[in-house]
C-alpha cells in the first residue's frame, strides 16, 4: 500500500554579517518562520482510492478505478469507519449499474454520482445527513429514489436530469428543496412535499413534463422564481394561505421555441380568497378558484346505475366544506332531449322514467352563505 504524507514542516532563516570581496554587507535581523501543513493521508484498497485526515481517522472514498457494474462500498477500511463518498468519486463511470452503500457513511460528495448514465439502483442509507451539489446529476436511468429523514441537506441540482426517475420519496428531514434539484426529471408524475418543507427553490421542478400531481403542504411558505415552469401537464395546483412569496413564472407557464412565456391552457391555482396565491393568479393572467368554494362541489349518490322502466330512481345530495344548511337542486337529461328537468330539491330527489333510456344527473348545491 502506498501512501504519502504531508507533514509539518519547519523552516528557519537566519541572515548574518559577512563580507563579500572586502565590501560591507547590510545586515538583517534574524527571521523564523513556521509553515503548519494539513496532516492527510491517501491510499488504495483493491480499486478505491481513499483518503485519510489522520492516520487513525475515518475515510473518504475519493476515486473508483476498476470496471465492474455492481460495486458494494466497503464499511471499513483497515478497521477505519469509511464515512464519506468524496466530490466526483464515480464520476463518469457510464457502466455502473447498482451501488450499495453502507449505513457507516454520513454524507455524499458534489458530483459523486455524475454522469452514471446506466446506473438504475441505489439506496440511500438512513446515515447520510448530506447530498451535495449535483451528486446524482445526468443519472438517466435512475428509476426510484427515496430519501430518508435523516437528510437534513440535499444541495443545488443534487438530482439534475434524472429523466428515467419515476417515483421519489421525499423525506421529513428537510427544510428546503434546493435550485434546480429535480430539474428535468422528465418521467416523474406527481410529487408529495413533506411538512417539513418550507422553501421550493429556484427551478426545483423545472421542466418535469410528465407531472401531473404536486401536494404542497401549508409549511411552505416560499415557491422560488420557475420552481414548476415548463410542467407542461401540470393543470392546476393548491396553494395553502401559508405561502406569502411566489416567484417569477413559478407555475402554469412554459417557454416555447421562440423563447416567449405561453400559458398552460386552462391552468387553474386554487387557494384562499384574499391570498397571496389570489394575486399571483391575478397578476400573471391564471384562473384562480377559491378553495372554499371548491370544497362544496358535491358528488350526487345513486342506489344503483340499471333501472326498470317504472321503478324509482332515488338520488341523494351530502355536501361538505361550507355553513350548513344545505340546499339541494336535482336535474335530470335523457341522452336523446336536449334540456334539463328539475326534480325535488329536500335534499332527496326521486323520479320514475315512464320508458327505457339513458339518463344524465347533475346536483346543484348551496349552503347557507349562498356559496
């Protein structure tokens, strides 16, 4: 094993009286200096390179050199803990396909995992408290990810280009979701932010194309500038009364290919009236539906969907959300007419089809305040 050494170092000068071809020579005064170097060591073991802060100290895998595509990081290293995945550890390594690490390790270096473009399987140990900078960047065939509660940092672009992720779990442990960290993560659908969340960064979910679904809990209280522009499927989203700062173009915009802002047909915020997320709405030209008022959408219940002609139909209307009482208005369309009939409207609608067809049924509802 070969190992280098960088030790402390002393070096003293002294400059002393002396003559020169008979001539006087300026003396000047004794000088001492001392230069301290940082004690470090660095070795292999079989194909890591790894390094060392002392002799005893725990270690830093710092380089991988070997070819293999299912690689299980070692917990020790001549009896020392093996702790950290240094910057750019396995950079480049195209053929890596599965990575175990072990629950020693407590952090991952910047662009560790860069550019593992067939890497598809990895797990997060409960260990690790820090992901850094553009750690898994460019992992296109990286299909899940989950990270544990114990992550308490996950730093810019960590995720970056993952275009292949499809499912990822997002633990409690962070308090922020960094700059363009799942940027681009292309294949990715919906999206559930933990409560511990308070801050969505600049471009975190920048070009997601196939997100449909984001939860965003009433923690939060900042979206950064473009947080979900270009979730060109993205159709609407819920924004709790507990965000007081929405960015430039955070959601229902993409950029088209003549580099001007498009709207999202259709795009819908819901929230609460008076909000932040009401003028944010407002000022960018987004419809906005306030959340009370979505939540007295009422689903009409029927007994059952086959009816014989002469038997009665009953329909029930159970609305929630708003200050009751209730009140109710039933309709039904037979798919040949072209208007609605009304029936009842206690809150329980009956009617008896005098001959065989297909029906249509829609409840209107309102509650006390006339919302």
């Amino acid at each position: 094993m070969k190992i280098d050494r960088l030790l402390k170092k002393m070096c003293a000068i002294t400059l002393a009286a002396a003559l020169i071809g008979g001539s006087a020579v300026t003396v000047l005064p004794a000088v001492t200096g001392t230069y301290t170097g940082i004690v470090a060591y660095a070795a292999e073991y079989g194909d890591f390179e790894y390094s060392q802060e002392t002799n005893n100290g725990p270690v830093t895998i710092t380089k991988y050199k070997g070819t293999d595509t299912k690689i299980v990081i070692p917990s020790t290293i001549n009896g020392y803990p093996v702790t950290s995945i240094g910057d750019s550890t396995f950079w480049g390594c195209g053929d890596l396909t599965s990575i175990t690490i072990p629950d020693s390790v407590t952090s991952i270096g910047d662009s560790a995992f860069r550019y593992c473009y067939s890497l598809t399987n990895i797990t997060i140990p409960d260990s690790v408290t820090i992901i850094g900078s553009s750690a898994f960047r460019y992992c296109y065939s990286l299909k899940n990810i989950t990270i544990p509660d114990n992550i308490m940092s996950i730093c810019d672009s960590a995720f970056y280009g993952c275009s292949g992720l499809t499912n990822l779990t997002i633990g409690n442990g962070l308090t922020s979701i960094d700059r363009n960290e799942f940027a681009y993560c292309s294949s990715l659908t919906s999206i559930t932010i933990p409560d511990s969340v308070t801050t969505i960064g600049y471009q975190a979910f920048y070009n997601c194309s196939s997100l449909t679904s984001i939860i965003i809990p009433d923690s939060v209280t900042t979206i950064g500038d473009y947080a979900f522009r270009d979730c060109s499927n993205l159709t609407s989203i819920t924004i709790p009364s507990s965000v007081t700062n929405i960015g430039e173009y955070a959601f229902g915009y993409f950029l088209n290919n003549s580099s001007e802002y498009k709207k999202i047909d259709d795009f819908t915020i819901y929230g609460e009236s008076g909000s932040v997320a009401e003028a944010y709405a407002k000022d960018i030209g987004l419809k906005f539906v306030d959340i009370t008022e979505k939540a007295l959408e009422n689903k009409t219940t029927v007994t059952k969907t086959n009816f014989n002609v002469g038997e009665t139909i009953t329909v029930k209307g159970a609305a929630s959300g708003g200050t009751g009482p209730y009140t109710y208005e039933f309709y039904y369309k037979r798919s040949t007419a072209s208007s609605w009939t009304k029936f009842d409207k206690n809150g329980v609608g009956t009617f008896k089809p005098g001959s065989a067809g297909t029906f249509t049924i829609k409840t209107y509802v309102k509650d006390s305040t006339g919302k």
